[in-house]
C-alpha cells in the first residue's frame, strides 16, 4: 500500500486560469495519486479562477483567505491544513510529470531519514511550451548543504516533505521572494537530512526575461536579508556572507539586465 501523501497549492487572483487548469490536471493524472489536494485561495479570485475550481470542487481542499496575505502566509496556513504527513508543494503554473509522484513516494521509502526530497524541472516557455532549459540542482545532502550557503539547492516547485520537519523549522514565514529559500535553510540548521533526484520532475513555465530583471535594489535587499538569515543560523561564515553581498551587489544593482540574463542562465544554471 503507498503511503498517503497531499498535495499543496496556493493560486491568487492574477493566475492565469488556464495554467492553474492544466496543474491541477497534472496532479490528478499522476501513476500515484494524492489522498487530498490542499488549495489556498490568496485571496478573492476572478471568475475564471473560480469557474476552474469549481470544476475540481469535489477533489480540492479550499481554504479560502479573506484577503491576499503573499505566498509565504497562505503556505502557512495551507501546510497547517494537510492531513498528512508527506505533503507535495506545487505551484500553479506548471505541469507535473506524470510518475512525479511515484518517485518521490519510491525514494522517502527507501531512505525514510530523508525530510525533503525535490529534483529537476525542465524549464519551458510559458506561452509556447518550447522546451528551454534544465535546471538542475544538488543531489546529496553534503552537496545541499554546500549548496544552501549561496542560493537555494532546491527548485521550490518540486519539493516532496514531512509536515513535522516544516512545523518544527517554525514553518513557512513571510519573506520577500525567499519564502521557500528560508524555510529550507531553517531545516538545514536544524540537521534535517535533504536530497534531489536526478530526474526531471516537472516542466515548470518561465518567462525568458525574468532573469534580466532578477536585480534592481528591493530585489538586493531580500537577498541581503537572507544572507544575513544565513550567518544569525550558523549556516555561513562571516567571509562567505560579505562575498554572497558583493557578489549580488554587482550582479542585481550594477549588473545590466541583458547581461544579467545571460550570467543567470549560463553561469548560475
């Protein structure tokens, strides 16, 4: 018998409703599926929104927020709201490979030390579907942990958990762009065991001039604020925090967007 696992998500009123259709689709077409669906609605939706969840109101969990709270708020409290212990994120934009699910199951079975397990996406053109580029990330939990010093070791959107390791790291908190970022280095200080698997786990849609505008100050700011997250958790040396700063000073703030789109897709791939 497989073990019982949920499903999370968070949609707000700017999705796209034919996206949040196709990932929700992408869910229940798996070769192993999900005993619930957690959905939290930021926030009022359009009616298109609404029209799409009410075509899956028999296999969702709503939970409805009176007002949008942010995406670190509403996987709180969607978190809080699973039944089970391993809990897929998901976000609404993207397409899950159809034996996404087996494998992670496969693998937590397999290694049942193992707290958080993500892998890679294959990175596609939202409008298109083109095939872009993969991204790939750390496999071991040595090289995770390496890793987490200077950016996150995970692709957010493919990550599988145990909702007891996420409660006991104090859970997702408020935090500009870096929600997901934060709470896994909260885990990693807490010496929760991590790993990825090598395999492409979703097609994840990507907006091609994303990476030029990965800069600009408020974008700076957050990631200074995680770095300093990073050196109060014991997690990096005073040396490797004064390097990520002035790294991603020139690299967001002095850095022209072209050629920061070029450095984020070729250097940071």
């Amino acid at each position: 018998m497989e073990q019982k696992f949920s499903v999370l998500m968070s949609v707000y009123k700017r999705d796209n409703p034919a996206w949040v259709r196709q990932a929700i689709e992408s869910i229940f077409n798996q070769t192993v599926k999900p005993s619930e669906v957690v959905l939290v609605c930021d926030g009022p939706l359009t009616k298109e929104l609404e029209t799409v969840l009410a075509d899956y109101k028999d296999k969702l969990v709503l939970h409805r927020l009176a007002k949008n709270c942010g995406l670190g708020e509403a996987l709180r409290q969607g978190v809080l709201k699973c039944s089970n212990e391993l809990i897929a994120r998901m976000d609404s934009d993207d397409i899950s490979l159809p034996d996404r699910f087996e494998k992670q199951l496969a693998y937590f079975k397999e290694q049942p030390n193992i707290a958080i397990l993500g892998g890679y996406i294959q990175e596609i053109d939202g409008k298109t579907l083109k095939n872009i580029a993969i991204r790939k990330v750390p496999l071991t939990d040595k090289e995770i942990k390496r890793y987490i010093k200077t950016r996150s070791p995970f692709n957010h959107m493919t990550v599988m958990y145990k909702k007891s390791a996420v409660l006991d790291a104090g859970n997702y908190q408020p935090f500009h762009l870096m929600e997901d970022y934060y709470l896994w280095a909260r885990m990693a200080a807490k010496g929760y065991e991590m790993a990825n698997l090598p395999d492409i786990l979703l097609n994840a849609r990507v907006d091609t001039a994303m990476y030029g505008r990965r800069g600009g100050l408020k974008y700076f700011k957050s990631n200074y604020a995680m770095s300093k997250k990073l050196r109060e958790l014991g997690l990096i040396s005073l040396p490797t925090f004064l390097f990520n700063t002035c790294v991603r000073f020139c690299v967001q703030v002095l850095m022209p967007n072209s050629i920061r789109g070029y450095f984020y897709r070729k250097v940071l791939r």
